[in-house]
C-alpha cells in the first residue's frame, strides 16, 4: 500500500515543525544510530535516519582476501548471533563448490546455531524493558546468558566472535563434559523463561506502552522486505528453516509462532515463542548425535567455479543472504552480504508516523536492529 | 542572661534537625542501591566500608569536590536559588512531624494542612530550574514535571480527608490518638491506595517517572546541573520520599501505637515508616514507567474520582453511626 | 492488577535468593580448555636440547587475514630465527593454528593483559615459548 506521500522525503515537508536529534549516542542500547525527527507537537511527522557510523568496509576487504581468510570477518556482521552468519557463508560456499557435510557436523552445527539464537533473544528482552522503563529484566535476561555463553565457550571457544563453523563441517569436536551441561541448561531454563514472563508479559503497565503502537500490516510488511520475527508479528508464518530446509532441520520437530495484529506486543511474545521452540529443536538434536567425521577434507586454498550464488539464512533477526560472483580464483570477484536490519530500518519513517515521541524508542526496539548488520 | 540560652538550645535543635535530615537522605540512598541491587541477582556496594555503609558519604563528598560551572547566558538568579528552594519545604515539615507521643518539634492545631501546604512549595523550584537552564529541553523537562506534581496533589490532599472525617482533627497527634481502636488502613483501604498513587507520582518515582528519566529527550529539568547542585535535587527527592511514608504511616498505619513509651514509639514507628519505604522501592525495581498522557488520565479519570467518592461515603457513614449512637 | 502483583512476587524472590555476583579480581571464574587465549609455540625435546617444533615454513603468516605474523627462518637449521606476532592487530581467529602442518602452535587461556606501549603487543619467540608468558622484566 505505498502511496507517494510516504515517498516524500523530510525536505518536502513544511518547514515550521521543531527538529529533535536523537543522536549516535543513545541511552537505549542498538548501536550508533541517528535520526532526526520533525515533531509536531508530541507527535512525529517524518525522520531523516542517517547510517554509517559503524561501517567497516567489509564488502570491499571480501575482495581482497581468500575465502578462508575472511571467514572470520562474517562473525563481525550482526554479532549478537555470530554462529547464524558463518553458517549461512559456509553453507553458500559449500552449496557453490558442492562439498557434502557429515551428518555429525551438521547436528553440531544446529545445537550451536540455537544456542546463540536463543543468547541474541535474550539480548532483545533485557533491552525493550530498558525501553519500557524497568531496569531489572536487562539483568535477569543477562544472567541467564552467562549460562548460554558458558555452554558455547565449551563447545565453540568464544563467546561473542567463534569462528567455529568451517567449510566442511565444524572445527573441533564436542569435549566431555558438554552433554550433561547441556542437559542441566536444558531443565532450567524453562522455568526461567516462565519468571521472565511473570516479570513482563502480563504486566499491564507494559501491556499499555506496547499494545496498539507501531501497527505495520502483513502487505506492508511483505512490501518493505521485512523477514524474521518482524514479519512473523505481522501474522505472517513464514520461516526459512521450513521453507527451505538446511543443515537437517527437516528432521526437527518445530512450530513457528506467529502474532495477530503487528504491533509491539505481538513482536515481542514472537520472540519469547520463538526461544521455547529453539529449545524443542537443541532437545531434539542433542538426544542422538550420530557419530562420524566433524569435517571433510577441504583444499587449503579453495578455488570456487566461476559463477554466482545466492543463499540464504533464517538469522536472527531475519534474512541473512550472502550473493558470490566467483570468476575462478582465490578470491571472489564481488560479495554481497544482505542483512535483514538494514531493510527494517528504511521501514522506519513509514513505520513511526503519527507517532508519539515516547512510543518512537520503543518501536525501534521492537525491530531489533544491530548496527554491525546495517554498516557492514 | 537567659535570652542566648533559649537561643542556643533552638540552634542546637535546629543543628540535630538538619542533621538527622541529611543521615536520613543518606541511609535512603544506601538502602536503595541495596535493595534495587538484591533485587536484581547482584550485591550493591561492597568496599567502603562493611558492607558499603560509607559509600553514600564519599559519594556526596565527590560531588562537592567537582568544578562549579555556571553555563552561559543562564537566568542567574532563577538557576542558583532552585536548588536551595527544593530542600526548604522539606526541612520545615520535619518540625511538624510527630515521631511519638510528646517528640514533636512544633504542635500546631492544624498541622496536616500545614503540611500539605508547604509540600507546594517544592513544585516552584522544578520551574525556576527549568527555566532558569538556557536550554529548550529543560523547559520542556521542568513544565512536564510540574504539570504532574500539581495534578497528583489533588487526589493526594483529597484521600487525607476521609482521615480526618474520621478522626475529627487536623491535629497530626490526635489523629494518631484516635487510631488506637483500629488503624485506618482498614476502613480506609481505597484511600490508602489513592495515597500511596499519588505519593509516587508527586516524588517523580518509577512508575511515574518522565519527567527525570526521559531517556528520549535527556534527564529533563536537572540536566544543566552539576556537582552539589545535582546532588541538592536528588537528596531532597530522598527526604521528600521519608516525609510522605512518614506521612502515611502517621494517617493510615496507626503512628507509634500501641506503645507511648518515647523510646520505644520511636522506634516503632520508625520501622513502619522503612517498611513503606522498602514497598516503595520494590515497585520502583519492578515497573516499567507510564507514557505521558497515560498517566494524566490515570490521575485525572480514575484516581481523582476515587478519591471524591471516598469522601462522600465515609461522610455518610461517619453521620450514619453518629446518629444511631446518639439514638 | 494481576500482572503487576505476579511481576511483585518475582522480584520479591530475586531479593531472597543469592547473588550471582562473582567478585573479580579476588575470585575469577573458570575458562574452558577451548577457550580463547593467547597463542603460543610449542616447544619439544630433541635430544637434550629444547628446540621449536616451528620450521619457520611460513604458512600461518601467508594465511592469517590480518597480516600480524612475521617469520624467518634461520640460515641452516629448521628453526625460525625472527618469530614475532602483533598482538594488536590479532583478531584470534586461530586460522594459524588450523593450518600449521606441524602443530607447533597452540592456544591459553590467557585473557588478562595490560601494556603501557606499543612495543609491548609484540611478541618475539622468546616471550611465545615461555610458560607464563607475562612475567615482569622478560620483556626486551
């Protein structure tokens, strides 16, 4: 439903309006971000968001390096959930130069991939209830993290950046230990989803800042790229992981949740869903690991075929596609990394006019956005 | 001869008032951070001290160490006396509160009305600083925060007034005295909870707080002061935040009864008094906070109400028995 | 009101119950064997001698992506004369270790580290090989 009023851009408008800088530095966390609203009265008119404070040029040194020596850089791009992005790049090399993974790596790889998930939700709880105004759901949801980490620093050897997961499998094999850990984690944390939801969900002070605001509807959210769990609030069910299975997920047992009317509330008890079923998927998977090789033999330089590639992910907040022109060499010719924040964010003048300048916050909260991810 | 005794035993009360004033601030802050702190998985302070006990202290030494900055084109006088005006009223109300049967600096006839008319007074300063801080966000900040102290007044002054039918006596003392059948937290329950509302708002506390923690547009009318001056606001908010439980434990809790021992009231009714307090907190680490026109129409459509049906139905009922008691 | 006196109870639990507060620096908490930490050389014995099991082939410096890794081999023995690692431009991502063909990297715990200069995130051989390796005065 795009009409050409929500084409217009800030300068069009009528210059008697009060300016508010809600500059690079926030006191609500999501990065450096700016924008600068027209306000009229309480309510906004337009924004002018301006990007860029975070960029790394990470498209240019892809062409620079071989497809190895930038594996690393992958984790930087959305880093509350590196293990999301390296999957989706390695999956798009392996895919290119049809390399088969073992099954073993497989299950390893998605037991990790929704452990971090599961660490990057958490992150968006602690940080709406800063929005909102409470303070104590950041440190509840921290704490719980700390246990999450500690099972990836096990397992994978990092806790914000691994670099774990290879070309051809994964890079180093499950220690003793971890099975009985994962299974502790496994009984606890439940029930401490369950007091997150105590603290928050039927609070009705949060109810009346959430409900009703920042209404976006499924053909809109379809029109503006939105995917993840922005799109599902929308009532949309679609999910990549079922859409287009990978890595065996066609052999777990999930739902997808999805809400009624788009707005922040639905947005945010997608997301709470969303950690119930992650844990249904790691629970299954964990039961029978088979067993085999973690990695393929891969050549220490690798050369892809010529030709171009586009894979795609269900990240955590969204799409995460990775687009590979290869003419044959050590290097790629050109990399394209979509990320899923960058398409939310240009929805954001649509998304907060008429809006109140308190509800403006918490509305960019409930999208989710990382800057790491949108300035590559 | 006599004429400089009476002088100095007045500063000498004066001295122990203020005094007790500021260790109250101090001991409130350091509560705060300890609970708060419990109350989400972490210790608050440790060093400093056993158990951080002197932490406040320093604090407030640090910030009278730091540099006196007066920004440009500021309106001077406006700027320098608000944040003398702020801890004014709350320094000459501790005069009127009783802490036990004969403890009570002043005993006037109507001190409850007393009291709630100096309370006023603070609302002035949050404008003078708005104001006087040459800065568009401040005035913004300050006349939000003004509006919402003078409307949660009204319900606040008004859900007293079912005490005082009850009591018959705006004397603070004797409507202690006449809680000694029953406190009146029990036929007064709507009352009490239209209090408490109010209190919370009027102390801009969670969840009522724009106007301080509007992490939007900046911390509102103090943020142009530094050093002590940010430490003279923020300590009145404290001393406010004893006086209204305070208050409250006085109308609704019963005051020091059942004990008239001096000692001994004190005490108990300075346990009542910290037992508000730490409820206060509780629901300040709780809560998320209120939009601004939300809470405008929970004090104006639903509290304001309450309040005033309140007062007709202990009017009615307080006549009601009179009259079949007289019978 | 049900929603705000659940959310009461919760916290009024969280008060009762014990921090999980870890007092660094007088207790740390435990880094796992993976972890990631400072990478170092092995060292071997052959003979009596102790020697590098680095034959300063120059793989992890061809490979690493930041470029922070300078080698040279000695003129007549297997040995690397000049080994040194920058560790501020590092980024430790252990691609050196994967690819070494004759395991002679490995990979600590060590995560506290603090310098004054520079010169100090440049590590020769000698400081790579030692045990402890942030010991005061060995530092050249």
């Amino acid at each position: 439903m795009l009409t050409e009023e929500f084409e217009k851009t800030v300068e069009d408008l009528p210059k008697d309006y009060m300016e508010v800088n809600f500059g690079p530095h926030h006191p609500s966390t999501h990065g450096v971000f700016r924008f600068i609203a027209r306000v009229d009265g309480e309510r906004i008119v337009g924004i002018d968001p301006v990007i860029g404070y975070l960029h790394r040029g990470v498209e240019k040194m892809a062409e620079r390096k071989t497809y190895i020596q930038f594996k690393p850089l992958v984790d930087r791009l959305d880093y509350t959930g590196a293990l999301l992005n390296e999957l989706c790049y390695c999956q798009a090399l392996e895919k290119m130069a049809e390399i088969e993974v073992p099954e073993r790596a497989q299950a390893i790889r998605v037991i990790s991939a929704e452990l971090n998930r599961i660490c990057a939700h958490l992150i968006f709880y602690g940080a709406i209830g800063l929005e909102a105004g409470a303070f104590t759901p950041f440190l509840f949801s921290f704490a719980e993290r700390e246990k999450a980490l500690q099972l990836l620093e096990m397992l994978a050897g990092g806790r914000l950046t691994f670099n774990y997961i290879t070309i051809g499998g994964v890079r180093k094999d499950i220690p003793n230990g971890f099975k009985s850990e994962l299974e502790k984690f496994l009984s606890i944390f439940p029930k401490r989803l369950k007091v997150f939801e105590d603290l928050f969900t039927g609070n009705e002070i949060f109810k009346s800042r959430t409900q009703g605001i920042g209404v976006i509807k499924m053909e809109d959210a379809f029109d503006w790229a939105m995917s993840g769990p922005t799109l599902r609030g929308s009532g949309a069910r679609f999910d990549i992981r079922k859409a287009e299975p990978y890595s065996g997920y066609e052999k777990y047992d999930f739902d997808i949740p999805a809400g009624e009317n788009g707005d922040v509330y639905d947005r945010y008890l997608v997301r709470m869903a969303e950690m119930r079923q992650s844990l249904r998927i790691i629970e299954q998977a964990a039961e029978d690991i088979p067993s085999g090789d973690i990695q393929v033999k891969v050549p220490k330089v690798l050369k892809l075929p010529e030709g171009e590639i586009y894979y795609r992910n269900e990240g955590t907040k969204g799409e995460i596609g990775f687009y590979i022109i290869s003419d044959g060499g050590k290097t790629p010719y050109r990399m394209k990394i979509r990320t899923p924040s960058f398409s939310h964010l240009s929805a954001l003048g649509f998304v907060l006019k008429g809006a109140y300048i308190a509800d403006a916050i918490v509305i960019l909260g409930s999208f989710d956005t990382v800057m790491g991810s949108v300035d590559r | 001869m006599v004429w400089w005794l009476v002088f100095l035993w007045a500063l000498l009360k004066l001295v122990i008032a203020v005094g007790f004033v500021l260790v109250t601030a101090l001991i409130l802050i350091y509560m705060l951070r300890k609970v708060m702190g419990r109350m989400q998985y972490r210790m608050g302070p440790r060093h400093h001290g056993p158990h951080g006990v002197f932490q406040t202290m320093f604090d407030a030494v640090k910030l009278l160490g730091k540099e006196n900055i007066i920004p440009k084109d500021v309106d001077k006088w406006p700027y320098l006396w608000a944040p003398v005006i702020v801890f004014v009223p709350s320094l000459t109300i501790f005069a009127l509160l009783p802490f036990a049967e004969k403890i009570v600096a002043t005993n006037i006839e109507i001190s409850l009305f007393f009291v709630f008319a100096i309370m006023g007074i603070s609302t002035i300063s949050l404008i003078m600083a708005g104001w006087g801080s040459n800065n568009k966000y401040a005035l913004l900040g300050g006349l939000r925060s003004a509006a919402q102290m003078m409307s949660y007044e009204i319900p606040l002054i008004l859900s007293a007034i079912g005490v005082v039918i009850m009591a018959g006596s705006m004397n603070l003392v004797e409507i202690v005295r006449a809680q000694q059948n029953i406190y009146y937290i029990v036929p007064q329950a709507v009352a009490f909870f239209v209090f408490m509302t109010s209190a919370l708002a009027e102390l801009n506390h969670t969840p009522f707080d724009i106007p301080e923690a509007e992490s939007e547009i900046v911390a509102g009318f103090n943020i142009e002061y530094s050093g002590f001056r940010f430490a003279s606001f923020f300590l009145a908010e404290f001393v406010n935040l004893f006086i209204i439980c305070a208050l409250a434990t006085i109308l609704f809790l019963g005051g020091w009864l059942p004990f008239t021992n001096p000692v001994y009231g004190t005490l108990f009714f300075l346990f009542k008094t910290y037992i508000l307090i730490f409820v206060t907190m509780w629901i300040r680490s709780t809560f998320p906070r209120f939009r601004l026109d939300q809470f405008m129409n929970f004090g104006w459509k639903l509290l304001l109400p309450l309040s005033l049906v309140n007062i007709f139905v202990t009017g009615t009922v307080v006549l009601v028995v009179d009259n079949i008691r007289g019978l | 009101m049900l929603g705000l006196l659940k959310g009461l109870k919760t916290t009024l639990k969280a008060f009762f119950s014990k921090p999980v507060t870890v007092m660094y620096p007088y207790h740390k908490m435990e880094v796992a064997p993976s972890g990631q930490g400072l990478i170092r050389l092995r060292v071997t014995e052959l003979g009596n001698k102790p020697v590098f099991k680095c034959t300063a082939c120059g793989i992890c410096a061809k490979n690493c992506p930041q470029n922070c890794i300078t080698v040279k081999k000695m003129k007549d023995e297997k040995q690397p004369d000049i080994y040194k690692v920058d560790y501020s431009y590092c980024i430790f991502c252990r691609i050196c270790i994967d690819t070494c063909p004759f395991d002679a990297l490995e990979q600590t715990q060590e995560y506290e580290w603090v310098g004054e200069t520079r010169d100090y995130f440049v590590h020769n051989k000698k400081d790579l090989a030692m045990d402890k390796v942030f010991e005061e005065g060995k530092k050249e």
